[in-house]
C-alpha cells in the first residue's frame, strides 16, 4: 500500500536511530514530508545517508528538552510547510536503577527527556494543529504500564506519558480541534537503546536475558522496528479518524498474562 499519508507533513522527533529511523522511513514510502529532529547529529546525519534514496526527507537538529527549541521547529516546518499534520514524541533515554539506589541526577534526567518534552511537544503541537487538526504519537512502552525493579525511573516517565496522553486527548476533543492523541506502548524492539543497555551487562547474564525474554515473548522473538513503524502509521494516519486517548500495545503479547 501507498499514499497513505499523503500530503502530510509531520515531526519525529529522536529519529536517527531505532524507531524514530524505521517510523521516518515508513511514513515517506507512504507519502508524507517528515522532518525528522534529534539532539545527536552526527547520528542524524549517518541515518541520513542509509536512506538518502529515500525523499522527502528533511533534518534538525534538536534537544526536546528545550522549551524554545519546540517553538523553533514549530516556527520552521510552519514556514517551510505551512502546517503541521503529525506530531511522534519519540526521542527517549533509559538510565537503568532501582527505587534503592536510583539518583536524583539520573531520576530528573529521565524524565526532562522521557516526559516533560512529551508534554512539551504535545503542547506546541496542539498550537500548530489548532486550525486544520492533526494526530499526535507519543511513544510509551510496556514499561509505562506494567513495573519492572531495575528501571524504576524509566518506569515512571513511561506512565507519565501514558496517562498525559490521555489528557491531552481528552482535552483536544473537548476543544473540537479534532487533534487525537494516542500511545503506542512498544515491547522489546532491538533498537541501539536496548543494545546500549545490554552492553552495560556482563555477557553470560546477556546471553541469559535474551534466551529468556524469547521463552516469555508469547510470539516467541523480540520485535522489530518496523513493528512500531507501521503502528505509528495507522494512528498517524486518517484509517485511525475514531482512536484518541488509546494505547497500541506492540508486544508480541508479553504484557497479555
Ligand atoms: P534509540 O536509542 O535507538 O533512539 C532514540 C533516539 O533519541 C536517539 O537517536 C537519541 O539521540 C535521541 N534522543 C535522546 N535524547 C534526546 C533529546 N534530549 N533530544 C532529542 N533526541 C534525543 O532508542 P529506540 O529504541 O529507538 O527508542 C525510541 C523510543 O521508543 C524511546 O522513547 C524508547 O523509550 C521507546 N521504547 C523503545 C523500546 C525498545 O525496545 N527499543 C521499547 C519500548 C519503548
């Protein structure tokens, strides 16, 4: 299929790498200008020329956790595009700790990146919607849903942006903006995050893990990126017109039991 997202213009944001790349990729094949932001790029630039083939495409640079940066990229896809359809908050960090030896430093880090600039983008994204409507992506995970005791932090964000999603929605639909705001709720999806994390693993207890996360997996492998790619196409495009305030489990149905 094609075209299904024709004539939109949207934001990803954290697309260099993983999911931000793969969802960037699928939504030009279905026909939409993306402008994809991210705070390293060097990365964005090495994403850039693996799928350089692939146009329209645009690029900038952006730390989502600054308040005007958001207004800024508002500012430039409005001039350069003259609207703004679709909004993925996707950009992300893990920083592994427990509720015990967690830090503040790494507690407040999390959720500067994981949640207020969900919040933010949210927000500068309804602003630019207002006028013509829009779908607003955040990306949650399972782990914004159920616990899991070495990523106490993370934890936190990800519910944070499940259930603001959910106000955001609500309040779009109470406004008749006809914004919807939906999450997606990934599992595990090898991406570099999860690789990074892993890397910080001694390797038998790697080798463990995987072998385990596959026996609990119900459909027995971890995902891949396009998993989450073409979820945030069907909530980002007109197919998903009667879905806001949803969360789209992607998980091979860990999280069903
Ligand atoms: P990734 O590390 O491959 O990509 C994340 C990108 O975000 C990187 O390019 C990074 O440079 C960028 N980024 C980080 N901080 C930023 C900031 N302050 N400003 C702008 N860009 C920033 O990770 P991924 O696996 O593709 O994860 C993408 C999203 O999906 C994250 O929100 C993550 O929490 C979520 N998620 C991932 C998984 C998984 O299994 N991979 C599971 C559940 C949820």
């Amino acid at each position: 299929m094609a075209d299904r997202l024709l004539n939109k213009v949207a934001i990803i944001t954290g697309g260099a790498s993983g999911l931000g790349l793969a969802t960037a990729a699928r939504f030009v094949e279905e026909g939409a200008s993306v402008v994809v932001t991210d705070k390293d790029e060097d990365r964005l630039d090495g994403a850039f020329g693996n799928i350089s083939n692939i146009k329209p495409m645009d690029r900038r640079y952006q730390d989502v956790t600054d308040e005007l940066g958001w207004s800024e990229l508002i500012e430039y896809v409005l001039s350069e595009y003259g609207c703004l359809d679709i909004l993925v908050n996707n950009a992300g960090i893990v920083i592994r700790g427990t509720a015990e030896d967690t830090t503040i430093s790494d507690w407040r880090k999390t959720q500067e990146v994981n949640l207020d600039a969900v919040f933010m983008g949210t927000r500068a994204a309804i602003g630019a919607m207002k006028p013509s409507g829009g779908s607003i992506v955040n990306i949650s995970s399972i782990e914004g849903m159920v616990g899991e005791a070495t990523t106490a932090a993370y934890n936190a964000s990800k519910g944070g942006v499940r259930i603001f999603t959910k106000s955001a929605a609500l309040h779009c639909a109470s406004q008749k903006y006809h914004i919807r705001v939906n999450s997606i709720h990934p599992g595990f999806i090898r991406t570099p995050m999860i690789d990074n994390a892993l890397a910080t693993m001694p390797s038998d207890e790697v080798e463990a893990l995987l072998l385990r996360m596959e026996n609990e997996i119900p459909l027995g492998s971890m995902g891949h990126p396009e998993d989450i790619a073409n979820g945030c196409l069907y909530l980002a495009s007109d197919e998903s017109k009667y879905v806001t305030g949803a969360e789209l489990v992607i998980d091979g149905g860990y999280t069903c039991r």
